[in-house]
C-alpha cells in the first residue's frame, strides 16, 4: 500500500517504470479526445467541482486513463471525499499513477498524471481515510469506468 511518503520519494526521485509507454503528438491526441478531454489531460487542465460524470458513480468496475485506456483505479477503493471530483485512496498498480511537484497557483501540490501516456488526472492530497490516509482528486474527463464487458466514457 501506497503512503504519502511513497508519493513524496517518488515525485523526488523518480517514478516507477510503467509496463509501457504510450506517445503521441497533440494533433494524434486531438483527434482520439473531445475538446474538454484534451484540454485536461494533455493540458492540465481541471473541470469545475461536481461537474464530472464520474464524480457519483460507484457502479463496479475499473477506471482507466480516457487516453490510453491503462487501468488506474479500481471501483472498491472509490470514495465520497466531499471535493467536487471522483476521489481514490490507491492506484490499482504501483506504477499505474507517476507523481510530478506542482508549484502552480501559488501553492505545493502533487500532481497525479498517467504513467503510460503522461495524462494530467488530477492530484494526490495526504488527507484521505485510513488505512493509506490518500485521497487522489482525479478529474472524471480523465478517466473512463470498464465495467465488465461494457466501457462508459
């Protein structure tokens, strides 16, 4: 299980290795996402507070990354944070999420991004429920839900 110092080690001194990577150029990207999608992920963007789809979903299943279609999280460890966005207290795999220090609107975050594809997610905080005390704050643009046999997006 992740920690808050895990996310710290690695947004210090690096990620874990991703079992693959996948690149492409913001036209390749363009042309796979919607508007709203791209401007968020390959852009870092946000969506406004209780404005995702996914932000009251808790069908069972498994969210991947809406670009590259890697499995992030899993539906079992979703939860009501309170914030606005679909919220996690683990990624489904240790090197799913890679972690980058974002100094950006004046404050020290930890942004949250695909470790496949480099998608912008959202963000990790150390204020989520026990037992890892994580809250991922991830965009519902950024993800998709896989249910079993049926993919929403």
């Amino acid at each position: 299980m992740l920690t808050w110092k895990d996310i710290i080690s690695f947004s210090v001194n690096g990620n874990p290795t991703p079992d693959k990577r996948v690149e492409k150029r913001d036209g390749e990207w363009k042309n796979l996402l919607t508007p709203e999608q791209f401007r968020i992920t390959r852009h870092k963007g946000t969506e406004p507070p209780h404005s995702g789809a996914l932000c009251t979903t808790y069908d069972e299943g498994e969210y991947g990354c809406i670009c590259c279609g890697t499995p992030l999280f899993d539906s079992t460890i979703k939860f009501n944070s309170g914030t606005g966005w679909p919220s996690f207290t683990q990624p489904i795999k240790e090197n799913a999420v890679k972690y980058h220090k974002d100094t950006s609107y004046g404050m020290i975050r930890v942004e949250a991004m695909c470790n496949t594809c480099d998608a912008h997610l959202g963000h990790v905080f150390p204020d989520g429920p026990e037992p890892s005390g994580l809250r991922y704050c991830i965009n519902s643009e950024s993800m998709k839900l896989i249910k079993e046999g049926v993919t929403n997006e």
